[in-house]
C-alpha cells in the first residue's frame, strides 16, 4: 500500500478490492471533514485525502492497514468507504476502523428531492445575460450597474469576470460608460441624472416591476394614495417603487398593520392598492383582503399584475421539506435568502441543516434518514449542488429526482402571464 506515513491518517478517493476491483469513493470528502471536525477524534495526525493504491488483501500485512466498506451499485460498480494508517500506529488504526463503521453504517439507498427552485427568478437570469450582451456589444466602454442585482454568487461571479462593476453611485460611471439599470429598477431621479449625463443606458427592468412602477405612477396621476403592500423588510426594490411618488405612497408591511391604519392626510376614497414584486402572493392576499374590508372603496392592481416568482419559490421548498426526513439548505451562514429558505423549509417543525460546503454533512444527520430535501439559495455555488449530490451517491444508490412550482395562466381565462417574463434584449442607447 502507497504511501501512508506514521502520524497521519488517508482518507480514501478510491481503493482496489481483490474481487471486486477498482472501488470509488465519492463520499470521502464527508469523512475526511468529519474527521477535521473531530468526528472521531484523529489526535494530532494530519488527514490526507487520496487514492489508496493497495488492496484490503494488503491491509495489516505490510507497512500500512486499509479499512474499508464496500458495495455494488446498481450498474454492478463497486463503490465504498476507506481509511488507512501506518500499522505501527495503532491508535490511529482504530480511528480509521471507527470513522469506517460509521459512515458504513449509514449505506443505503435513498431518494434525494431536489427543490428545482432556482434562487434567480427569471427576471433576474434574464438582467444577467442582458448585462452580459451589453458588455459583448460594448468592449470599449466601461460597464457599470447601478445597485447590486439580486442574484446568486454564481451569476454575480460571471459579471465581475467580464469586468463589470457595480455601484451605487452614477458618478463611478465615467463619461462614456454605460450603465446597467438591474431587474428592479432604479429610482426616478437615477433615471433622470443618468440620461442627463449622456451615458449609455442598458435598462434591465423586470416587465413585471416596470409594471409596477408605472402603476405606482398612473394611480397617483389620477389623485390617489397609493398603498404598497410590501414585506416584513425594506428592500431595494421597494424604494425603486416608491420612488416613483415619494409623498404619495404608503408601505404596508403587515395584515395587522391595515387593521389599525390611520394615515393621516389620505383620503380613504382615494386608495389605490399596489403590490410590490417578490414578495408572497399569498401573505399580500391576506394584507389585500384586510385592506379592503378596512377601506371598501380602495382600487388597485388586478390580481394578474402579481409575480409568482417568490410565492413558487416558496412553494417548491416546503413541498421537497415536507416530504423529507431532512432538508439541506445550501448556503452561506450569514445569507439572508438562505434564512429564508430555511425558515420555509422548517415550516412545521421540519430538521433542516445549513451547508456551505459538501463536508459539512454530519453521519449523525443522516442516521434513519430515507428521503433527503436539498434546497440551493443565492450564497451556494452552483457546483455545490454537484459536490452535495455526488458525495451522498457514495453513501448508497440515490433517486435523484427534481420538484418544481410552476404558476401560470389557464389559457383562456387570463392570468398572471407574465409570470416568467422573457426581458427584451436589454437595449443600448447612445452606447
Ligand atoms: S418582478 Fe418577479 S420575475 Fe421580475 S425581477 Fe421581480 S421577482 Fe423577478
């Protein structure tokens, strides 16, 4: 056997076996991680991951012990677990024959539910690749975009690797740059400096939170309050929408907060309601309904003017938690659209664990655990989900299988048919 020296331990990527040939290991990244955690306890040996060029033939006659765990896959391949470590050092042996049998007792089959939720609605792919054209249609000029789209680490990466930057603040952008206006807009007076200044503008707006806007505008024209039902949080994009008309919009955060409404100087028969896009269709629902048993005469938005993207999203999540043992959420510890997902997937009392990285699944997670959730948000690198789905392949035969919440209009009968808006290409004006 290769390799393995006194005082460190071998976490096997693959092993040879006498009868069963080459054997690959996809889950040693889990081991080798839970042994750096302490799990169990290697003492002061480093943990090296590597191929193990030996069979468990060798293991104890020569200078080095191998155990191993292994079993046939479906394709009749053989995959399994190992560790091995210098035979004179007994101690460390043992670890390696204890961090076996742990993880080898959890092989099995199980089903994986991938929530096919991408944490990017379509709005924001579609500004990402608009951006993306902008900078292919103008390699001279300098890219900027006016306020941190909201979008995955992966997207925002292929931005900054084609040299755009992001701002918020148009005197970044020198003369001749063009600016990017992201999927949420941008407040008025931005709009209006930037075409002030002659810069080339690439307007990614969402048609459906240009759609917004320009309610916001058309209600106030006509004499109203406007009423943004919103969420629990200011957002970027609320402010782009109350920017439309500062001293006429009115944010309402809460069904409660609409019960005790007192808003002094509106006139409560010149209400008109306006749902801000990305929040849940059903919680605005409840803030429109206690809206208007508060205000009868309130008017507004038809139903059809809601984005979905949020709400589906939602809705795939806790359909893939509700029906698994246990749900992992991608992401970082401090993203907040992690905390999202997770308070969604938890809903109920349902185990649900964070991982940023593939080695962070415990063996104690998955003890029992048949039917795992897996759940990406915008902190994840989207090889993350490949890291987590091919280290859990090595803990038995997975049914990888996707879930998905599509809303959309029933022909016929309207609906809400931007739902998944297909941008215009992102036009470049005087670039
Ligand atoms: S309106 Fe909906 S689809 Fe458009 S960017 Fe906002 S959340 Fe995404």
């Amino acid at each position: 056997m290769s390799g393995v020296r006194p005082g460190e331990i071998l976490v096997a990527t693959g092993m040879t076996h006498p009868e069963r040939g080459t054997v690959s290991s996809p889950a040693a990244p889990l081991l080798a991680a839970a042994l750096g955690r302490g799990e169990p306890d290697p003492g002061r040996r480093r943990v090296r991951l590597h191929p193990v060029n030996g069979t468990a033939a060798d293991s104890g006659g020569g200078g080095a012990v191998l155990v191993m765990a292994s079993y046939l896959d479906l394709n009749g391949r053989a995959v399994g677990l190992g560790a091995a470590a210098h035979a004179g050092d007994r101690a460390a042996v043992e670890v390696c024959a204890e961090l076996v049998a742990q993880w080898a007792g959890l092989l099995r089959s199980r089903r994986l539910l991938v929530a096919d939720a991408d944490p990017d609605c379509a709005g924001a792919r579609a500004g990402i690749e608009a951006t993306l054209r902008a900078v292919r249609e103008a390699p001279d000029a300098p890219v900027h975009v006016y306020g941190r789209p909201v979008a995955s680490v992966s997207r925002l990466a292929r931005l900054t690797a084609a040299g755009v930057a992001i701002t918020d603040d148009l005197d970044a952008v020198p003369d001749g740059g063009v600016v990017v206006f992201p999927p949420h807009g941008v407040p008025l007076p931005v709009r209006a400096e930037a075409a002030a200044r002659g810069l080339g503008l690439v307007d990614t707006t969402c048609p459906l939170a240009a759609l917004t806007h320009r309610d916001v505008a058309a209600y106030v024209h006509r004499g109203d309050t406007v009423v943004l039902i919103t969420g629990a949080r200011d957002t970027v994009a609320e402010r782009v929408s109350v920017s439309q008309a500062p001293e006429f919009v009115l944010t309402m955060r809460s069904a409660a907060q609409a019960a005790g409404l007192q808003w002094s100087g509106a006139d409560p028969d010149r209400l008109s309601l306006v749902v801000q896009t990305g929040i849940s269709v059903e919680d605005a629902a409840v803030m429109i309904g206690t809206l208007r048993e508060r205000f009868p005469r309130v008017r507004g938005q038809h139903y059809d003017a809601l984005c979905y993207a949020a709400t589906d999203r939602a809705d795939a999540v806790r359909m893939v938690a509700g029906t698994s043992d246990l749900t992992l959420v991608l992401g970082a510890a401090d993203d907040p659209d992690a905390d999202h997902m997770e308070a969604e997937a938890s809903a109920g009392g349902r185990t649900v664990r964070r991982l940023a990285a593939a080695g962070d699944v415990a063996a104690a997670w998955l003890t029992g655990v048949n039917a795992i959730g897996v759940v990406p948000t915008r902190s994840a690198p989207e090889e993350l989900m490949t890291q987590v789905l091919d280290a859990l392949a090595g803990l038995g035969p997975l049914s990888v299988v996707t879930r998905q919440v599509r809303t959309g209009p029933r022909p016929g009968y309207g609906g809400p048919a931007l739902t998944a808006p297909a941008l215009p290409d992102g036009t470049v004006i005087d670039a």
